[in-house]
C-alpha cells in the first residue's frame, strides 16, 4: 500500500500526516511555534523555527506509523498563505522574521496604493483587492526597512517565498526555488488571468523579478528531498496553499461546490470552473488547486478572526482556562441573550475589507453574563461566515447555485456551532469523515503527480461524510438575526 506524507504548516503550528490510499490518517505529529508581535498590528514568525518544527513532524509521523521512507510515494505540501519570507540564497537564512498573514504594518502602502488610483487596475489583474493581508505590500515592506535588501534583491542574491517557497527551499537543500499557482495567486504579484507574474505590478511595487520563485501547477513534481532528512530522496510533488487544498481535499472540483475552513481564521472558498470570476459583492478570485495544466479558480472570502476568537476569551477576557471549555460554558445558556460579538481586533476581512473596524460588543444588558458573551463569540464564526455565503450565491446567482457546505478545521467538531451554521444558511452542512482536508489535499495533489491516485474522479468518489446538520430554523428567523448581526458590524465600523 502506498502512502503519502503531507506537511501541514499552519499559523500557530506544523504538522505532518501520514495518509494512506484510501485517503485515510495513519500517523500525524504535531508542534506549536512562537508567535511574535512586536508592536500593535504587526506579527511575525521565526521562519528557522518553522523548518525546524516542520522536519521534526515529518520525522516523527513518519516513525509513529512505523514506516521507512522508501515506503512513501511523494511528499505534498499545504502552508499558512500570504505569510512572507526573504531569506540570502547563498546562505539560506532569512533576513528578518517571516512576516504573518495577518500582520498590517503595510497598510499605510495599501493607503497609498488605493489613494493613487491604483485598486482597480491590481483587482483587474489579480483578482485581489488592495490589502495588507497580502504578500506584495509585505515583500516591498523588508525590501524598505532591511538595510541593503534591495540592492542585495536587484543582485539576485536574495529569494522571496511565501513558506511553500521556503519548505521546498530546505528540503531540497536550496536546489529548488518555487512555488505553485494557488500561493502565487495570494502574493498580489500574479496575473490570474495569463498564469504568471505580473512585470506591471513588479514595477509598480519596485519589486526585482529575481527574488521571484518559478511557477508549476500544484501537482507537480517540484525535485527530491535530501536523503540525509528524512531517509530517502523523496519526489516533492503537490504544493498548494492551505484554503485551496482544502477545497481540494473536500472533493470540491467543479463550479458551485463551497467549502468553510473553520481555523483561527474562517476560510470560504467556492470553486468557479476554468474561467475566472470577478467578485461584485466583497469577494475575492483567487486560483484553485491546480492538478494538470488546465487552469482552475474560485471566489473566497476570508475571515480574519474566526476560532481566535476562543483564544481572545481564554487569554484576554480569562473567561475559560483552556479552549476545550469554550464550548460547555456557550452551551450553558439557550441563546446569547440579545448579544452580538464583532470580532475585529484585526479590522474586518471579507464581504467588508474595511481595516479600521475594531471588535465590538452589543446589546449588553444588566441580565448578560459570560456565557452570554461567550456564546455570541461562537456565533460570531458562523456570523462572518454566513455573510461570505450570501455574497457567494450573489455573485454565483444560478449559474452556481450552493445547494451546500462542506466544513473542516477545529471548529467544525462543535456540533451546535455547525447546526447554528446550517441553521444561518437554510442549507446543509457536511463534516466529512477526513476533517484533516488541508493537508489531505496536499497529499491528493502529490499522490495525482506519482501515480498513487489516477485522477480527480478517484479522489471525489474517497469523500464521505460522517454528519449532515439540516436547518430546523425556519428562514424569518434567520434573516432576523442577520439582521442583528448586519446591525452590530456597522456600528464596529462606525
């Protein structure tokens, strides 16, 4: 029996799973890593932690399913997007903390960018809007602040990756510098409609082309591990970032097919066909994982603050000691009492894009209590997500009708989260029996490159799901508390 190993490296941790031909975990390890925030708004990552806390999973997943290297047919890789790193080619270190995704010391460049006109013109190309979220506006940030980095960069002694880039980088011994259309799609750099970076937007963000990592598809034979790693040269051969490998993962290959990555932030994605389609209600175009040279996109609309939220009430409001707890002391009440959470310690991500938004709490009354507050911040998640599939079926209208959702990450393990969810939607929502699909897709996209599945039907007929949440709410009652919830975010946007 083949198996494939996949490296799941996320925002608060790595992880590597060993998953078999039918799609199923055999094996996962997982480590935290720090977090670094040295000012408000700004986030960083220790991009030698990251490899090092990565290889360390690998090694250990592969030890727990007690098997030797040469038993693995590929290695796939998924990966935070957005998050950036420069590092020297010739030494392979980096020359400053890797910068997060959700770090917004670009923002003034954003400001400036969408000040000189230019927000159109890069939506037009990149299916992006204008946004510290992304990676260009961070690259140009390290190129600005790192002394001599442009000049080194303009030299061609510097590489700039998003942490796919990187991991490829250190497992191939600095062989290999690439990266695949999913990740390239985040940077803000790439034009989505001709498959390759834009000379445009280089120029415009005084970006040297040199520093760029090549471009494959997502299943694709990038180049081989060292031997001395992990025991054996193995095929590097599926890279996607860790939103399109869950749309992957969850079987989602044709128009209309939608997925909800419940994670610290909330993930949507909505797979468009071959063609891609600009958003006219907040969302964005982005690549979809791409098994072969026929190109593929989807709208995704993100969430910047979603299973954070339960981490704001351990840490900040000490209103539980452990995230394990958030859900008895939600369920410790039948309803939030009137009470709406808006949690935008980070500005507010999609349908809004609006950055100066803070986190909000209203409808407080001398009768709420903790476990009010704390159930309207579990709702919040399904909140933010319900208004990413409302502007999903507006833009998708009947030529992609959502006739359901299919769930993954932490979160959807919280039954009564995913009914409020179903209940929001008036649709259904499906966990399937493999929630690991971010790094299950990563393994798909590298077992399609080496033969281990024949093709994306296989993989479709794999999907199974472990539980249906029907609505039982009827739609008045719904609309009413998106009403509610409509009502809350402009008053956290005021």
């Amino acid at each position: 029996m083949p198996y494939v190993l996949a490296l799941d490296q996320g925002t608060s941790s790595s992880r590597s799973i060993v998953f078999d031909e039918r799609g199923h975990p055999v094996a996962v390890a997982q480590r935290e890593f720090t977090q670094h925030f040295p000012q408000p708004g700004w986030v960083e990552h220790d991009a030698d932690e990251i490899w090092r806390t990565q290889l360390a999973t690998a090694q250990e997943a592969l030890a727990r399913a007690g098997l030797h290297a040469h038993e693995v047919a590929a290695i796939g890789i998924t990966n935070q997007r957005e998050t950036t790193v420069l590092w020297d080619r010739a030494t392979g270190r980096p020359l400053h903390r890797a910068i997060v995704w959700q770090c917004r010391r670009s923002e003034p460049l954003c400001a400036q960018l969408r000040e000189a006109g230019h927000a159109e013109r890069i939506r037009a190309l990149t299916g992006l809007v204008v946004d510290a979220y992304f990676s260009a506006t961070k690259l140009a940030w390290l190129l600005d602040h790192v002394p001599g980095a442009r000049a080194r960069a303009e030299a061609g002694e510097l590489a700039f990756g998003t942490i796919d880039s990187w991991l490829l980088w250190q497992l191939t011994g600095g062989r290999v510098h690439a990266t695949d259309v999913s990740n390239a799609s985040r940077t803000m750099l790439f034009d989505i409609h001709r498959g390759q970076w834009s000379a445009e937007l280089l120029a415009l963000l005084r970006i040297p082309s040199a520093v760029l990592p090549a471009l494959h598809a997502s299943s694709h034979r990038y180049g081989e591990c060292d031997a001395a790693l992990l025991g054996a040269p193995l095929p590097i051969a599926g890279m996607a970032g860790d939103q399109q490998a869950a749309l992957f993962g969850q079987g989602c290959f044709e128009a209309g097919l939608a997925k909800n990555t419940y994670g610290t932030g909330c993930f949507m994605l909505m797979h468009t066909g071959a063609q891609a389609r600009q958003s006219t209600h907040g969302l964005i175009t982005t690549a979809a994982a791409q098994p072969a040279a026929e190109r593929a996109y989807a709208l995704e609309g993100s969430v910047f603050v979603g299973g954070a939220v339960v981490q704001w009430l351990r840490d900040g409001l000490k209103a539980i000691d452990s995230s394990s707890q958030v859900e008895a002391l939600a369920a410790s009440v039948p309803d939030s009492g009137g009470v709406v959470f808006v949690p935008a310690f980070t500005g507010l991500g999609a349908p809004y894009w609006n950055a100066q938004a803070r986190g909000t709490i209203t409808g407080l009354s001398r009768g709420s209590s903790v476990a009010h507050i704390a159930r309207a911040a579990v709702e919040s998640i399904a909140f933010q997500s319900a208004a990413l599939l409302q502007a999903m079926q507006a833009d998708g209208g009947q030529a992609w009708p959502v006739r359901q959702l299919r769930v993954d990450g932490g979160a959807c393990r919280n039954d009564a989260l995913m009914q409020f969810q179903a209940d929001l939607l008036g649709l259904p929502v499906l966990r399937p029996q493999v929630t690991e699909t971010t790094a299950l897709g990563a393994a798909f996209l590298a077992g399609l490159a080496t033969g281990v599945w024949a093709g994306t039907a296989e993989l479709a007929a794999l999907w199974q799901p472990e539980r249906q949440f029907d609505p039982q709410q009827p739609p008045a009652w719904a609309a009413e508390r998106m009403q509610a919830w409509t009502h809350a975010v402009a008053q956290a946007t005021a």
